[in-house]
C-alpha cells in the first residue's frame, strides 16, 4: 500500500522525513501519556523547572502533570535494559511556558534516545543522526559540539563552591571572557587555570585546528595527561564524520553548555540558517541516569520543530508513506 501525502505544511514534511530516518536506523517509536505523576518532575526539579509545569488533580486524588519534557518519562518507563542498548524515537507534544510570551505553549518535539550501553560508537552514530537531522531540515546547518567532561574537571580542580561552578558554566555558556575574569578574580582562581577557562570561552572553530590549540594549552599548563581521555573522545567523533559528508557542518564550542549536574560528556546543538534559536540539542545525561536509580547510560537529542523558519527545502515535495 503507498499513500502520497500532498496537503501537508513544510514541518509536517521534515517530521514525517526525520521519524523515517530514525526507523531506518533501528529506531523503534516511543509513545507515551501527555501526562505523568508529579512527582517524576518534583523528585528532579533542578532538572526541570516544576514551578511552571500544568498541573491537575486526577480522579483518584493524585496530583498529575502535563508533560513538559520526554527524556524524564523515556527513563521513568525503561527501567531494566542491562547490558542492551535500547533505541527509541519519539514525536511529541510537550507544555511549557514560552521564554518570549510567558504564557503556556504545546511544543512538538521529533527526537531520540538511546539508552544502556552507550559507548563510542554509539555516541558518534547519535551525532552522526543529528547531523543528517539537521541536513534534511536545511542545506546550510552547523552542528556544535563539546564535551562536558573537559568543563567539569577543569572546574572541579578550581575547588571552588557550587555557586562559583554554576557562576564559571554561566559565564562560559554566555561567551563572556570580561564575566569570567571577574568570577576568576572573586574566587581567588590561580592564574593557570584562569587561562585554561579563558581558553574554553575563546575555543570555537573545525576540530581540526581546535583540537591541537586545546592540547598544546593543556600541555603548556602541565595537565595535558589529565584531559587525554577527552580529546581522545572528540577525535574519534572527528574520525567517524569523515566521509560521512557531514563534516563540514561539524564545529567545537565548549560555549555549549547544560547543567553539569545531570549532563556530562558529549553535549551538542543543531543550527540551521535563516533560524536565531538552535533547533536541535541534545547530549549524554548518564549523571539524571544515575539520579533516577538507574545503572545504564544514555544519550539522545531533540528536535525542536517550533523553532523551525519556513523550511524552503520541503516546497513542493512530495512525502510518500509505504506500508
């Protein structure tokens, strides 16, 4: 049976592209309530700000939420994956309060998961998924990439309060090399590791040419065998984009930050032209893994389809669904 969908918007057509794409990488969908217990987002309210979530009384008494976020009910329903690697795939609505309007707005999200055994390889397929992602969204698209674990180890070796990490993350996640001096300077950070952070808030770039600035840095401050695991990590993702055709979209940023309490590792966002807001982010979160009692790791992205622009890429075409 074949049906050919022609009375579809643009989004429509790089939602039904992007669940394709996924399914044809082993990708099974996902589906869940649009509400979940409370509880889930108060027993994690650093991850999610439950302050501003929908809530209403079920008929049985108990206090329920309008889904404001995936990943925490993807994890809440996959509790035993042992050794596995469990890839889902999702298209889903969530409710949020809108940054621009402050008033409620249901978001669609198409987005993936992959959780249990995650290791190298498994990271480099998601990041390769994003970025084709991104390809069928726009010709023009840019893919920036950290790695948390640089971030937090540099930060932890300040041994400085949690409030001077989150001041540090901040500053770094703004760009701002003036704001971070001063948190330097406010918490007595020693001269060499202020340069090291200065160094991650000016790092931008091809990997290439990134990636042997931040180990001559490390080297020339003495801690080059401390970071080596790390850069070992972004060369391997270096070394699996190529010839994937994608890589010239593949840029480092370690301004792409997220909360280093329940994220940790590779951490990315997705930009297309034409868009200000990125349209795709995602990462490792093994540490909200942990958080939520379970042993696996996990990785996954989102894609944001209410930030897409108009999406001339899909103008007359054609989606065609086989079954």
């Amino acid at each position: 049976m074949e049906i050919r969908l022609t009375e579809l918007s643009n989004k429509e057509k790089a939602m039904f592209a992007l669940r394709a794409l996924y399914a044809s990488h082993g990708f099974s969908m996902f589906k869940m309530s649009k509400f979940e217990a409370f509880d889930l987002y108060a027993d994690n309210r650093d991850f999610m700000d439950y302050a501003s979530i929908i809530t209403f009384t079920d008929t049985d008494g108990m206090l329920m939420a309008l889904k404001p976020d995936v990943t925490l009910s993807i994890v809440k329903n996959n509790r035993h994956i042992g050794n596995d690697i469990r890839k889902l795939y999702y298209n889903e609505n969530v409710y949020r309060v809108s940054p621009k309007t402050h008033y409620f707005k249901e978001i669609m999200q198409v987005g993936l998961e992959c959780l249990g055994k995650v290791d190298d390889e498994c990271i480099c397929e998601v990041l390769l998924l994003a970025a084709e992602s991104l390809n069928i969204l726009s010709d023009e698209a840019v893919l920036d990439i950290s790695n948390l674990d640089i971030l937090s180890q540099l930060i932890a070796s300040c041994k400085v309060s949690r409030e001077a990490e989150e001041r540090i993350a901040e500053e770094i996640g703004k760009k701002n090399i003036h704001g971070l001096a001063q948190v330097c300077r406010d918490y007595d950070i020693g001269p060499a590791r202020s340069e090291l952070l200065k160094t991650l808030v000016t790092t931008y770039g091809k990997p290439e040419i990134i990636i042997p600035q931040l180990e001559e840095a490390f080297e020339k401050a003495g801690v080059g065998d401390r970071y080596e695991d790390c850069i070992k990590r972004l060369k391997g993702i270096v070394k699996a984009f190529k010839g994937s055709g994608f890589e010239d979209m593949l840029n480092l940023d370690f301004s792409v930050v997220s909360d280093l309490k329940y994220y940790n590792g590779i951490f990315f966002k997705g930009f297309v032209k034409g868009v200000p807001d990125g349209v795709l982010s995602g990462g490792q979160y093994d540490k909200l893994m942990r958080n939520m009692n379970r042993k696996s790791k996990a990785i996954g992205f989102a894609v944001y389809m209410d930030n897409l622009g108009k999406l001339p890429k899909f103008d007359g075409e054609e989606v065609v669904i086989r079954g």
